[in-house]
C-alpha cells in the first residue's frame, strides 16, 4: 500500500515541473520555509507543499524570502531569489557616496 501512494505522489510530483525544463513563470514562485544556507539545501513551500529546495548561488535564503523555482533534479528544486527581492536587496545597501 504504500509502495502505491509512493508511485502516485511522486508521478504527482513529476509533473509540476518536469526536470531539465522551465515552467511557467507565473507558477515558478514559492516562499522559503527553512533557511537555505549559500549553495545549499533548506526547505519551500511551493504549491502548497514542502519541498527539499537547493540555491546554488552564494547567498542565503531567509525563511519568508520569494523564490524562483529553476528546475527540479529528482526530489529537489532548484531555485534563486526571486527578481522582485534581487531588487530589493540591492536597494537596501548603503551608498557608499552618500553622507549619511
């Protein structure tokens, strides 16, 4: 029994986002739920689900973060910040010219 709820998950799985493949960009967004240290693995919440996530880039991912899903190898997504906090962060850094 569940060797059968294992295959219709994992089938369920598969097809949210095929590996090797882009999705939708609209359907590509989830929000961190554990923190993901600079290339390295934490948890999402994509799609109402939690799902093993890893971040290649040198940057760690706050729980509350919007992320981009890339890809997904096996069980693991893929993905980076999303470009609305990309934004956001660099807005955030001092000025090094400014006065203040």
């Amino acid at each position: 029994m569940h060797t059968k709820a294992f295959r219709q998950v994992t089938r369920a799985l598969m097809q949210i986002l095929p590996t090797g493949q882009e999705g939708d960009p609209r359907e590509v967004q989830a929000v961190v739920f554990e923190l993901i240290p600079a290339n390295s693995m934490g948890y999402i919440k994509f799609q109402g689900s939690l799902w093993r996530a890893w971040c290649p880039q040198q940057v760690s991912l706050e729980p509350g973060t919007r992320v981009r899903v890339l890809d997904r190898k096996s069980l693991t997504l893929i993905v980076e910040p999303s470009r609305e906090v990309s934004s956001l962060k660099l807005m955030a850094q001092p000025n090094p010219y400014s006065d203040g």
